[in-house]
C-alpha cells in the first residue's frame, strides 16, 4: 500500500490501521472501493507507510506475462522475486515483495517484518517450480526497529523453513560510492502490476538513481514514483549496458507522491557487514 499519511497509515478493506509504537486499528468511514486519499507534503521527509493487507484468505492466482531478459544463469529473470505475506494476531493477511538472495533468505523492508506479525509465508511463483513456504525470525537492519525515522533504515530479512533452488540469486551490491560522486546510474525494479497479493510482476525499467540523503533519508536511495502498490521490500537492481542485472542495490521503502519518488533503503557497506555477521553461511 502507498503511503498516504503522516503516520503509518493503511487501509484495509474499510478499516484504517495506524501504527506507531504498536499498532491499533479503528473504523474508517471510506469504502473498501473508494480512491486513497493523497494528503498534504509533511514538512521535510515524510513518515515510514506499512505493508499492504487484505482480508481474503486467499490471493487471487499469478499470471507471468511477458518478461525481460536478465544475464543471470536463471531461465526464468524473474526467479528470484518473491512475494511475501504476513499474519497478524487478529489473522489478517498483509503482504510485501521480497528478494531471494540465498536458497533460504529473503530480503525485504523492516516495516514488513513488524513484530505485529505472527507469521510469514513466501511465494515464489517464478522459480523452476512454483513454491510456497513458510519464514520465521525476522531480523532487522539497525536495532532497535524505528523504521518510522527515516533517518534510519527500513530493511531486513527472513529465514525460509525451506530452500528455494534456483540457478542464481540476487547478490547484494554496495554502489553508494558511484552514487554519491554523481555516476549516473541506472536501475530496475519488478513490481506487482496491481496492489493485490499475487498481482502479476512487470519491470519498472530505466530509472535514474539517486541518494536521498537530502530529505533526510540518511540510509537512502530514489526513483522516480513507479510502484501501483504492495511494493514494500520490492529489490531495486542495476542496469549495466542497458540490461537489469542481478545485482541488488536496494530495497523499497515507500513512495512520496508529493515529490515524485520511490523511497528505497539502500545496501551499503554497512549493511553487508550486518547481514554477513547474522546471516550465516
């Protein structure tokens, strides 16, 4: 879901859930069909959104479509793209995008990992064969989670209860150094084509890059506003020679409609340390 408040605001399907330091819901008097609001720009850098949600039990099936060739060893490009979805304590659906990164680690945005969440499933559609398995301990980049600062960050990772084979995997890629001395690089993204769990995936291609430290997003990285949705945790990548490659440069934060962009948690040196520290092998 886009972020369209203050605070971290999504509508489910007539209910307005608001999280803070924990999460509370109450009535909204919009109907589960009716337009998101766009709201005034908050003064400097807007707050942290949330993961999508839906009250259905049961995501609506995946069409593949069309895809874009990748250099990666997989005969599919769009293997390593995940969609992941979470459980509240009251049994509500959300659901975010990962990156599979290693047979049993998905990346994906800190926000989507909220203790909130009781439990989390991984679909991974466009492997060799489709699959859905289970995830357990979340941890997060940057303790502890304060995701609704954008000067920190908004990223972390899953463990599979099971392995994903693939023939290669996203690997995580530090380009912070050609960013910040004004390289002019671009990047991709695969996204839902609709804010629905299993909605298909298109690439967002061609987008320029950019740090957003600026705004106050000190662990950040921008785009030009693409996402229709349920994109937190989405894997941004390189483009080199006019191609998507598989190297992860970043992860989905939220959009800012009031500037235009797509927010993305960037992968620094930093945050290679901390996932090689509590990864494993």
């Amino acid at each position: 879901m886009r972020l369209l408040a203050q605070s971290c605001a999504v509508l489910a399907l007539g209910t307005l859930v608001t999280c803070s330091a924990a999460c509370s819901s109450q009535t909204s008097d919009r109907g589960a069909d009716d337009p998101d609001p766009v709201p005034s720009p908050a003064s400097g850098a807007q707050s942290q959104p949330n993961p999508a949600s839906t009250t259905g039990d049961k995501p609506p099936p995946t069409s593949t479509g069309d895809k874009p060739t990748t250099p990666g060893k997989n005969a599919d490009p769009f293997a390593p793209i995940v969609y992941v979805t979470m459980r509240d304590r009251q049994n509500g659906l959300w659901f975010c995008t990962g990156t599979l990164v290693a047979s049993r680690k998905v990346v994906t945005a800190a926000h989507c990992l909220d203790p909130m969440f009781v439990s989390f499933k991984i679909i991974a559609p466009h492997s060799p064969i489709p699959t859905t398995v289970s995830a357990s301990n979340p941890v997060v980049f940057g303790q502890p989670m304060d995701f609704e600062d954008v000067a920190k960050p908004d990223a972390g990772f899953l463990t599979l209860d099971s392995p994903i084979a693939l023939d290669a995997y996203a690997a995580l890629t530090d380009v912070v150094a050609r960013v910040d001395a004004g390289e002019a690089l671009e990047v991709a993204a695969v996204v839902r084509t609709a804010e629905k769990p299993q909605a298909p995936l298109e690439e967002a291609a061609h987008l320029p890059l950019s740090s957003t430290v600026e705004y106050g997003y000190l662990h950040g990285f921008g785009t030009p506003m693409f996402t229709k949705g349920g994109d937190s945790g989405a894997g941004l990548f390189l483009v080199e020679n006019g191609v998507r490659t598989d190297k992860l440069v970043g992860i989905a934060r939220q959009p800012e409609p009031a500037r235009g962009i797509d927010h993305f948690t960037r992968v620094d040196a930093d945050f290679l340390a901390w996932f090689k520290a509590n990864a494993g092998p």
